[in-house]
C-alpha cells in the first residue's frame, strides 16, 4: 500500500449535485470529527473526477491518495498506518482518498479495514474510497455508507457534450451521441473522441456501431471474461438476452435453455460450432443454475441471480461482453436464443434473435432474399396487435427490421414506425435517431408526413414548440393528399404546439375548418396496438368536433364552442383509448366542466397505465392536476403532479415536466413552504424559456406572486402580475392570464394601485360571463368589492360568499372570507368580523393552505381572539408538536442552523426541513425568530429554561430566510 500527495487541478463536474453536497458534508465535519464515505458506480461515470474535486475541495488538512504497491501487497502494517493518518490528523484533519479499492488484493483491503476499525472519530481522519459497482462490493468495504452514481441526466450529459465539443455538434449527431452513452460521461467522451470534424458537424455518416468493441472496452477497462468456458458463454447470453429485455434482467430459465442449444454435448471448446441439441421448453426454473447442470458452476461476479431472474450489475458491462464476442460467437448464442424461444412460442423475440444470427456489423453468409424475408416478417409482427409485447420490443423489432431493408421507402416507413414505439415507450431520445435516419427524399410523402407528425410529437413534449409546430404543419401538408384524416389530427396538433406557445394568431391559423374528406385506410404502420402520434387512436369527429370547438373558443363564440367541444366530452364518457379521453379531459377543461374534465383524465390515466403507455401516463396526470386546480383541490393537484413529475422526468417529457412544476409551485403557494415554491418556479421557468412554453411560463410566475401575496408582500405580488395580466408585449399566455387577475387586483388595491386594478376587471367580467371558470363570477364580486366605497362593499363581499357556495372550493371561498374579515375588522365591526375569520381560517386549513391560514389567526390575534383549535397559550400549542418535532424546534430557537440540528440529532437536513414546516404550520408561526419567541414563552411557563440570551438574536434574523 503506497500513498503520495495531491497535486490539485480544475475538475469540471456535470450533474453530480447530490454526491457532491454527501462528500461536502463529510469535508465540512473533518475538522471537528472523522468519517467513511464509499462511492460507487460501474465504470466511466466519475468516481475518479468526484474524489478528485473533494481533494481539491478540502483545505483543511493535508490529502493522502493510497494505492496498492507494485507487487499489489500490502506494504504498510496496519499499526504503522494508524501511526500515520493519527500523526498527521494531530496537527490537522487528514482527508485519505483510495481510488478503484476493489482492485487491490484481500491482503490491502484487510489492513486498511482493520486501520478503518481501529480509527475513532476524534482522529480527524476523512476515508473517501471508490469501487466499480459492475462487480460485488468486497466484504472489508461493505459496512461503509456509500454514494451512489448513476447514470448522468439528460441535462448533464448534454452540458458535458456541449463543453467537450465547443456545442459545434450538428442535432442529429448530438441526439445519436446522448443515445448511445446512456449516460455514461466516460463513453461519451470515447465516442466524441472517436469521430472527425466532419462526422461531428453531420457532413459525412456516423460509423456503424457508433459504440463500437473499442469504445466500450476503453471505458469498461478490458473485456470481461469468465473463468471458464462456461462462464464466458453464460456472460455473452445473458448479454445477448438483455438486447430485448424490458428491463435490467432476463429469464434464467431462457439462459438455461439457451446454453442447451449452444452446448447440446457437455465438454466441448468455447468456440467450437454448436450442434442443433435437444428441444427444451423454456421457462423460469427459480432453483436452477443457469448453467449446463443444477451446480455446474458459481455465478460469474459480473451476474446477479435473484430468484429465476438474471442480470449484469452493470449495463455498459453487459453491452461490452456482447460487443467484444467474436461474431461466430456472437450469432451462434443469438440462434441459440432464437430456438429456445420459438420452441417456447415466444414470435417477436425468436425473430429478433434470429435476424441477428444471420447478420450483424459483420454480417454472416446469407442471401439478401432471407434478410428480405426476416425484415419482412418482423416489420409485420411488430405491427400484430395480438402479439404480446412492449413499446420497447416493438421499437427494436421495427429498427431491426429497417436495418435490413433495401427499399428506402420501406425503411423509412419502418424507422418511422420504431420512433413512434420509442416514444410511446418514453424514449424521445432513442425516437429522435431513429427519425433522422428514416430520412429518405424518395420515400413517398405520406411516409414523410407520419415522420414529420412523430418529430413533431416529440419536440411538442420534449423540444421548442415552435419547432413542433412547424414540423407538424408540414406532416399536415405532406397527409393531405393521401390520408386527410391524419392531416386534420396533425393540424389539431399542431394548434396544441401554438396553444403551448402562447401564439394565438398561429392556433387560430392552424384551426381553420379543414376541408371534407373521404374515408381512407390508416397510414402505414398505423395498425399497431398504440399511436404515438394519436392519430389512429382519434376517430375522425373528435378531431373535427375539436377543432371547430376549440376556435370558437378562441374567437369568444361561446354558442359555437359548446355543442362541438359537448360532443368531444360526451364520447370520452364511453371510449376506453388514451387519446381520445385526453381530448375529452381538454375539452371539459376548456368549457369549465371540472368534473367531467376530472373523470376523463382519471379515465386516461388508467387506460394509459393498462397499455403500458409511459409516454401518456405524465400527460394524463397533467389533465388531472389541471382539473383538481380549477376545482380549489390543491392537495390532490399536488398528489397527481407528483407522480406527473416522477414519470414526465423519467421518460424525458421535459416539457409535460414543466407543466407538471407549475401546477407544484401553484400548490405550494398556498402552503408554509415559499423555498419549495421558488425551487419548482425556477425549474418551470428554466424549460419554458428555452422551450418557449408561454403557458407553463405564465402558471409558475403567478404561483411565485399568489406566494408573495401569502406571505404579506403585495407590493412584490404586483410587480410580478402586473407583467402577467396588464396590456403590453409581456402580457401572459392568452389563455391564462384571466386566471390571475383576481391575484393581482387584491395585491394592487394593497399597494395603491387601484387604477391598474380597474383596467384589467372589463376583460376578468368578459371572462367571468363566458361561464368557463366556476370560480370567476365570485371572484369577480370579490374584486368589485375590494375597489368599491363602503356603503357597497358590505353587499359585494356577501354576493361573493353567495357565488362561492354554488361553485364550491375551499381556498378561494376562505379568501373572500379572510379579505371581509379584514374589511370588517377596519370597520371595528368585531363580532361579524371575527366569524367570518374564523371561517376563513377553518376553510384554510381544511385545504392545507398554512401561509393563508397565518394571515386568518393574525386578524384573530388582533381582535383579541384565539385561533381556532391551537389552544391559549404557548405551552398548549407545544403539545401538538411530537418528541422529535419538539427536539428540532428548541435547538433552532436557540439559533441552530438546519445543517447543525441535523448533525446534532442524527439525521438528514431534509428531515430537519420537514418537520420544521411541520412546526411552523403547527404554532402557526411564520419566521425563526418568531418561533425562537414561542419556544421561549413556553420554556419560561414551564420553568424548563431560563432567558435566552440577548445574543442569539441577530443569529435568528439571519436564518429566518431558510423558511
């Protein structure tokens, strides 16, 4: 074991916020005590540039880079280690970095886990270690708490790909580079490495594999192999089953059956050409070895067995063991796979594996008639609804299908159908390749139109909307001879793309009745089981009825919108396809029908998850937040745009991301959590700029003003919303905007500014008419009644209560509450005032809406009234708080930082954060400072504490910003 100082340089790190603020943790302790952190991830994802960064972080004390000796022995003893880092930790604290651990000998690992056991935490000693997670953690390691890396984000590969070629790559090369690195910032960097200038900027093609045997054994540091000739068939198996697998893991039963096929006799070499070998019935043998008998032999540490199940630790492992096999190998296991699985009656997947043992990269002997044959019969399999299989599946089979074609026009065709699968799948990334290359001047333009109407669906969830708009209006041109109906779907499409833009002279242009057409077959490729595009899956009068309702709409003919967007909600009362409920659930949107929009995207939501369909699941719920919105429902909204974040980041919706953080910052307005709000309000933001998402734009900058508004700051409130709702250039999305007028005219009538208030009420009664909001009519009274000389205010604030009562919704009806309260109170009319408070008060909190609910008690404290249901007294409301709860409020009253408390009791600063809101909401404090108060007086009643001292004060001002 040797070590040697730091020599500190710049590292760049790319998404690795999380890991870094673990390791930041452990470098701010050192100097006070010591710790153990083990990263962790398969080659290529950073672990030498992250433990890099933290020696270069750590100012505090010397760094110690240790290593195995030349011979790989351990060459200090355990006691003249400790000597060491005790020695050295005596002056200063020591940070000790020990990178690729797992490649030192069990002599190394075990002195330096002795000299790990022995160390105590006064010694001030830091031990920051890395291992390659493509192979079981050594058991000396196994007890150190561990950072995970994981594949890089989109962003960050991205930012990582822009840095590293100068952002000079043409799109199409950029999106195939992103593709095939999966996320692997080592592999990416390999592949960019790999092509000339020329291939960078798209002039000449990409070579093929773009992630060749080379590139991936750069990263994975060699080519794996198995002890044995076993072993090493059992690897490249498992490798060429996880090809079509769904998941990470693959049947061990098929891998059993597999190497049956492949080594029918026992004994023979690794490479010696397999025979025909007995027909065996796959299937999950969940006690069996997959090997050539029940104990033939140890599972290679590259594999995990769980139960019947099996899978690389490691997914660039798995594709470098399939790259690197020699071809003869490589097709022989595939037809191995081919066999088990058609004995098995397995079609799509047999044909995979079939095609790919009669050719490859290198392809093997075989007439262009029986590649012509297989890429015929896959194309038509994947496209048989009764064959049972994934969006991913069918996307492969399509792509496999394509590779083996010669006709351009049937290739395009077939690429075009693998990126609509890819999409469906969630995969806008694997779609956006496939697209470019089903690029084809030749191909006919019904072929070119359903590739364009697939781009444009893509970049409508996941790119600028401008671009999606353009791109679907030419899908419309290039149907409208050959399949109309899909042209008019694409057009619907395409006035979505302008809705998300906000360009109202573009929806409505794109809207135009389109003209009568007669009943065709579908488009090509159209049959499968799901439409990406959701053209098939519309039948032709919800696209019309749409249209014609949707301009209506938008021209402010409300008698000619209803009837047509009426038929659109009716039959997604009957339908059962995601599609089509999802224009219905928009559709009961745009008339103001909350239940029916509520019912028809709960409707899409469960026939989406039914068909396995990732990519409408995020849309969905989108509907369904939107609904619950509208209803006053804000818990719920938030619940369903949970889940719609999860999934919209998981299938790489950034844009349906967007909207789904919107809908969180508008919920989390209304709550005791403006940190929460800012985060969500940023991210929102941070898309709908770049992607020109004027709706999405326009829902996070009001959620950040109502935040203000809650919190007592109407000036900072209608700065923000008088961009948003004011005439002008910056004005919000057209469809929009109204929502917040009632938000910015309470905060301008308490900044002084009535006369911006009255501008906007002409356009909010137009609204308030048009019978699209439930809520308008009351909050239209209610902003009369803000504006209005007393002698009719009194009337307006009871017609407001009036309206609210047949609309229903808690929060908005407890707004008008709180604001006549208020009004009351001014007018020393104490008795009426207080009941309306406490209404209000008791409406807010049956919503969940903190910050309001403060606003309610400090107009009760003022009338010399206790809150509703929170006690007296401060001792009675620190009973509701629990033990742990209890423990957090006092240290933070005694000036504690969150990162303190944390480390004081033990757990994570996210804990700390949660049960503080949970504090705060209970005491119905707003403010550290405001609660150090509290803790004080119930301290003082209890004689627990003396007085805090007067020098914590300035302390608690300081991090009253936290929260």
């Amino acid at each position: 074991m040797t070590g040697e100082t730091t020599v500190r340089t710049a590292v760049r790190i790319h998404g690795r916020s999380t890991q870094r603020k673990a390791l930041r943790a452990l470098l701010d302790a050192l100097p006070h005590h010591g710790g153990h952190l083990l990263v962790a991830g398969e080659p290529g994802l950073g672990r030498t540039t992250l433990l890099r960064w933290a020696a270069r972080s750590f100012r505090a004390g010397p760094v110690l880079h240790l290593g195995p000796g030349p011979d790989g022995g351990a060459h200090v003893t355990v006691e003249r280690l400790l000597d060491t880092l005790r020695a050295a930790s005596a002056a200063a604290p020591v940070l000790v970095c020990a990178d690729d651990a797992h490649l030192w000998d069990a002599p190394a690992r075990t002195a330096l886990d002795r000299a790990v056991r022995r160390l105590s935490t006064a010694d001030r000693v830091g031990l920051l270690l890395s291992v390659a997670s493509d192979r079981a953690v050594a058991p000396e390691f196994a007890r150190l708490p561990v950072v995970h890396l994981d594949p890089l984000a989109p962003s960050g590969a991205a930012a990582l790909l822009d840095d590293a070629t100068d952002g000079v790559a043409a799109p199409a090369v950029r999106e195939q580079l992103l593709a095939e690195a999966e996320g692997n910032p080592a592999l990416l960097l390999a592949l960019v490495r790999r092509l000339s200038p020329a291939e960078l900027r798209g002039h000449r093609p990409l070579p093929r594999p773009l992630a060749d045997a080379a590139a991936l054994a750069e990263v994975a540091g060699g080519a794996p192999s198995g002890p044995s000739a076993h072993a090493r068939d059992l690897l490249l198996t498992v490798a060429a089953a996880g090809r079509v697998a769904d998941g990470t893991d693959v049947d061990a039963g098929l891998v059993h059956d597999a190497l049956r096929h492949l080594r029918p006799e026992p004994g023979p070499g690794p490479h010696a050409e397999p025979g025909p070998g007995p027909r065996a019935e796959p299937g999950p043998r969940p006690h069996a070895e997959p090997g050539a008998g029940p104990r033939a032999a140890p599972v290679p540490e590259h594999l995990v067995l769980a139960g019947d199940r099996l899978r690389f630790r490691s997914p660039l492992v798995r594709r470098t063991v399939h790259a690197t096999a020699t071809p003869e190998r490589r097709r022989a296991v595939h037809r191995a796979l081919a066999e088990a699985l058609e004995t098995g009656g397995h079609r799509l997947t047999g044909l995979l594996h079939r095609s790919w043992s009669l050719g490859g990269p290198e392809p093997a002997p075989a007439s262009a008639d029986r590649l012509a044959a297989v890429a015929d019969r896959l194309a038509a399999v994947a496209a048989d609804a009764a064959v049972p299989a994934s969006h991913r599946l069918r996307a492969t089979a399509y792509a496999r299908s394509a590779e083996l074609t010669a006709d351009g026009a049937r290739r395009a065709e077939r690429y075009t159908a693998a990126a609509e699968q890819a999409l469906l799948a969630g995969r806008p990334d694997r779609a956006r390749p496939l697209l470019a290359a089903a690029r084809d001047s030749a191909a006919p333009a019904a072929v070119r139109g359903r590739a364009e109407w697939v781009r444009g669906v893509t970049e409508l969830r996941d790119g600028p909307v401008g671009d999606a708009h353009q791109s679907l209006l030419l899908a419309a041109s290039l149907l409208a001879a050959d399949a109309p109906a899909d042209a008019a779907a694409a057009a619907l499409a395409a006035a979505d793309a302008a809705w998300a833009a906000g360009d109202l002279p573009a929806c409505l242009a794109t809207l135009t009745p389109e003209p009568p057409h007669r009943p065709e077959n579908p488009a090509p490729g159209s049959d499968g089981p799901a439409d990406a595009r959701g053209a098939a899956a519309h039948p032709a009068a919800v696209v019309h009825d749409h249209r014609v309702g949707m301009r209506a709409l938008l021209e402010g003919r409300l008698d000619r919108a209803g009837a047509p967007l009426g038929q659109v909600v009716e039959r997604g009362r009957t339908e059962d396809r995601p599609q089509t409920l999802l224009r219905s659930a928009a559709a009961a949107l745009l008339l103001g029908d909350v239940d029916a929009a509520r019912s028809g995207g709960a409707r899409a939501l469960a026939a989406a998850r039914q068909l396995g369909s990732d990519t409408l699941v995020p849309q969905a719920l989108e509907y369904l937040a939107y609904a619950e919105l509208r209803a006053g429902r804000h818990p719920q909204a938030r619940t369903h745009a949970e889940e719609g974040l999860r999934t919209a980041l998981r299938t790489g919706q950034r844009n349906t991301a967007a909207h789904h953080r919107a809908v969180l910052a508008l919920a989390a307005s209304i709550e005791e959590e403006p940190d929460v709000v800012a985060r969500h309000v940023t991210a929102a933001l941070d898309t709908a700029r770049r992607h020109g998402l004027a709706q999405a734009a326009t829902l996070a900058q009001w959620a950040a003003a109502r935040a203000d508004l809650g919190r007592g700051r109407p000036y900072d409130a209608a700065d923000r919303l008088g961009l948003l709702v004011l005439p002008g250039p910056a004005r919000g999305h057209f469809a929009v905007w109204r929502l917040a007028v009632p938000c910015f005219v309470e905060a301008a009538v308490l900044a002084g500014r009535h006369e911006d208030a009255r501008t906007v009420l002409t356009d909010f009664a137009d609204w308030a008419a048009f019978g699209a909001d439930p809520q308008a009519a009351a909050q239209l009274a209610r902003c009369h009644a803000l504006l209005a000389p007393g002698e009719h205010a009194d009337a307006l604030y009871r017609r407001a209560l009036d309206r609210h009562d047949e609309a229903g919704g808690d929060f908005e009806r407890a707004r008008t509450a709180l604001l006549y309260g208020k009004w009351l109170r001014r007018r020393r009319r104490p008795r009426e005032a207080r009941g309306r408070l406490g209404t209000a008060l008791a409406g807010f909190e049956r919503c969940g809406a903190g910050v309001w609910a403060a606003q309610a008690r400090d107009e009760l404290r003022a009338l010399g009234a206790a809150p509703q249901g929170t006690g007296t007294g401060a001792p009675a409301r620190l009973g509701l708080l629990t033990p742990q709860q209890l423990r957090i409020a006092r240290h933070v009253a005694e000036g504690a930082t969150n990162r303190e408390v944390a480390l004081a009791l033990g757990v994570s600063t996210r804990t700390v954060d949660y049960h503080l809101r949970k504090v705060f909401a209970a005491l119905g404090v707003r403010s550290r400072l405001e609660l150090a108060r509290r803790v004080g007086e119930a301290e003082q009643d209890h004689e627990v504490q003396g007085t805090r001292e007067t020098r914590r004060v300035g302390s608690y001002e300081k991090t009253g910003a936290e929260h």
